[in-house]
C-alpha cells in the first residue's frame, strides 16, 4: 500500500513504503506548529519573542550598548564624518604626540598644516583661496612657517639639495615623505606629522586630510623622504632633557 501524507487536500505517494492509519495523523501534527507560525507572521499578531518560543529559535539577543570608541572632541568628529582623518585616535592626542617628539619648528610646521584640513585640492593651486596640490600644499606650508622656498614640483622637491634623505624608520614630524602615485617615482608629497601619519592635498575631488602610513596603498608606494636642515639642526625635546 502506498505510503500517504495529507496536507491541504494534497497527497505525496512513496511507492513501496507502507505505514498504517496514525502516520497521517503524526504527519499533520507535526506540521501544524510551522502553519500557525505562517498564519500568525503574515496576520501581524505574533512578536518576535513568541515566535522564539514557538519554533524552539532563539531570538537575538538585545545587542549591548556599545562602548564609545570615537572621541568626544568635536574637532575628531567633523574631521572623521568628512573623512578628513580615517584614523579614530583623536587630533588632540595626535598633536600632543607631535609636540613631544617633535622640536619646536617642526612642531609649529604641523600645526601650520593642519589649519589647512579640508581645503580642496586644485591642480596647480598653492594656497587657501586656490586650494591646493601635493606639492603646492607642501610648498607653501615650509614657506610660511620656516621660511624655505621648495620648488614647485614634487620630484623637484625631492631632488632638492637643499634637503636631506631620511629613511623610513628615522622619520620625525614635519618630514617630507614621497610616495608613487603615477608610475613614476617621487609624483607624490606629504608631510609626516607623526605616529605613522601624513598630511596631504590627495586628489582631484578631494580636501586636505591625514593618512595612515601603514596603509597597504601607501606601503607600496612609499619612495622616500626628505628633512629641512632647520629641522635636524634644532635640538629635540627629548635630548634637550637630558
């Protein structure tokens, strides 16, 4: 005798399986838990607690408040809402970290560059009111905080002998860092305001922000940097407290 199950009407046929009178009555039994739950869901009537209870599921947990990880300075949270500063570490601490690695004139050339966050790039501009690029930002920040001229463009500025090479892991705030961004060397500048980060004029489209050296983009292109001799001339904090 064909085994058979009735749901609505309808009958499934296994052929060669027997089963006697109670396994149609088990069969619908055991579907009538998902049934009530269809008809309850698409009514509106059964809340989310109750359908746990009745399926065997357990609900999702109420998430925890989460604590907060961004910073209460408001100055962090424009920044990082306009993506102006992808990392989380707020701009208070950065600065702070700046003046306590940094000699008095770098440290003055960074905040220098960081009035300019959010200006926005321009090709060939080199100041506020035009906006910048990458070399003209730096340009005009070394001019006017300590009074050295660059040249004009990137790897111009990076073959200047009147700046020094320094290697990667020697960079100090207010270094010049250089990176490939158009298949050819030194087509990009910044300047390393510390713990791992530059300030830059990146792109058409885009505004003065600070980046994350250890980003893979930048580790990849990273060409080299350059130092003011008025920077290594001056004494650092920490030496000048010996």
């Amino acid at each position: 005798m064909p085994f058979t199950t009735r749901h609505s009407g309808q009958a499934a046929h296994a052929p060669g399986h027997t089963a006697g009178p109670g396994s149609q009555r088990i069969a619908s039994v055991a579907f009538l838990p998902h049934l009530l739950v269809c008809v309850a869901l698409i009514s509106g009537l059964l809340a989310q607690p109750a359908f746990a209870q009745s399926t065997g599921l357990a609900a999702p947990a109420p998430s925890a408040q989460a604590a907060p990880t961004e910073s209460e300075d408001p100055v962090a949270r424009f920044l990082a809402d306009r993506g102006l500063m992808p990392s989380k570490r707020p701009v208070s601490e950065l600065a702070q970290h700046m003046r306590d690695t940094a000699s008095d004139i770098a440290s003055d050339l960074v905040l220098s560059a960081m009035n300019f966050l959010g200006v926005p790039y321009r090709r060939g501009g080199d100041s506020r009111e035009t906006g910048f690029d990458c070399s003209g930002f730096t340009r005009h920040v070394f001019e006017n905080s300590i009074g050295l001229i660059l040249p004009r463009r990137a790897i111009e500025q990076a073959n200047s002998p009147a700046l020094m090479p320094v290697q990667q892991a020697e960079l100090k705030p207010g270094d010049l860092v250089f990176f490939n961004t158009l298949r050819h060397t030194f087509s990009h500048v910044g300047i390393y305001i510390g713990d791992n980060k530059f300030i830059h004029s990146p792109r058409a489209g885009g505004q003065v922000r600070v980046e994350d050296m250890r980003q893979a983009y930048w580790q990849q292109r990273f060409d080299g940097a350059r130092r003011a001799p008025a920077m290594s001339a001056q004494t650092s904090p920490s030496s000048r407290n010996n």
